[in-house]
C-alpha cells in the first residue's frame, strides 16, 4: 500500500499529474476544507495558479458522524447518498438536525475564510480534497461548483475508494487520482502525518496564498 509522509508529498504527485494546467489562463484551484486547503496551497505554488475554497460539509450518519450519509454546500447545493439512507432505513428528513447544525458551521466558515464572493464563471475548476472515503462532500461541492457555471470541472485528490472514483468521474469532466482503493475506510492511514488542520491554519495558509 502506498503512503504518503504528508499533505505536500502527496500535492507534489498531484501536480506531475496536473502539469498540463500549470499557468492555465483561467483556471483556478478549489480547496474543500480544510485538509483539502492544504493540498490546494502547495499545488497552487508548483502550478502557478490562484486558489479560493468551496466550503461543504458532511452529513454523517447518527451513531457514526464519520459515516458519510450526504454533505451540503455553498449555494445551498446538497447530496445524498439514497443507497445508504435506504441501508439505514433513514429518510433525509431524519437528518434535519445534523443538516441544520452544519449548515450554521458552513456559514461561519463561509465569513472565515472568505473575502470575496466565489466567481467560477467560463473557469477551469480544479477541485481539490486531501481524500475520498464516500466521496459525497465531493459531491455536493461539485453541484456547488456548477451551479457557478465554470467551463470546465477537474478533480484532484491523492488517494479515492474505488466507489467515490467512479461516482465522481461521471459527473466532472476529469478526475485525477494516483491512488484509487477498493477497502477505504480511512483517510488517515494512507498518510504518515496526517494532523488536523485548523481554522487558523486554514486562515494562514489562505493569507499566504493571497498575498503571493
């Protein structure tokens, strides 16, 4: 099993794969954070490319929130997974709660990190995570993502279950990913370091991207 050291190993292999975008009129890099924001950060600086954030979160199931049910976004974009619901005999309604309190954690991390309104619009989008177990936050910020119109849709991430891959890659029109797993469970093994990233990283690492 390979494994990366940490988020910038792992953006390093990302970014061999991404050299056609380096220095792409018109495109940008969007981090889904906040690991993501990591990853997009040392893309950013070997492609030669603006980064912003797309902010989603995930709906995780009731005695397993690491269970990924559905995930929400920006421009009250949602995705759910009906297989899973169905598997748990839940209906979307049964998650009210949870969907409410997240969409209060999205909107405060929409006036964290944000200065400017997001604007996609006739842009090559490279969406950008630091993995993908069920994949739906990736899902929802694609659906965020379109609704903004962009030209045209990349997803970038280092490691991806073999589900959330194929999931994805109908609905993007490319997905870039060098390491695709059949039994994920966890993120966190496929990294030797792999510490949370918090809000003032995130707000470091955004200040630093802005400024350059």
């Amino acid at each position: 099993m390979l494994r990366y050291k940490n988020r910038q190993e792992a953006s390093k292999l990302l970014a061999d794969l991404l050299l056609k975008y380096k220095s792409k009129k018109n495109a940008v890099i969007l981090a889904i954070p906040r690991g993501g924001v990591e990853i997009a950060y040392f893309l950013s600086k070997k492609l030669l490319l603006p980064m912003n954030v797309l902010i989603t979160r995930k709906i995780g199931a009731p005695h397993n929130k690491e269970f990924g049910l559905g995930a929400i976004s920006e421009n009250n974009s949602s995705y759910f997974d009906i297989k899973s619901l169905k598997l748990l005999n839940l209906k979307k309604k049964d998650l009210i709660n949870e969907i409410k309190k997240e969409r209060k954690e999205l909107k405060r991390r929409k006036a964290l990190y944000r200065k400017n309104p997001l604007n996609i619009k006739g842009k090559t989008v490279i969406l950008v995570d630091d993995g993908l177990a069920t994949g739906v936050t990736a899902l929802a910020a694609i659906k965020a993502a379109k609704s903004l119109k962009p030209k045209k849709i990349v997803f970038a991430v280092p490691v991806s279950s073999v589900g959330a891959g194929e999931n994805i890659s109908q609905k993007i029109d490319e997905f870039i990913c060098p390491m695709i797993e059949k039994n994920l469970n966890s993120i966190a093994v496929y990294y030797d370091d792999f510490d949370q990233v918090t809000d003032e990283k995130v707000i470091s690492i955004l200040n630093k991207a802005w400024k350059s």
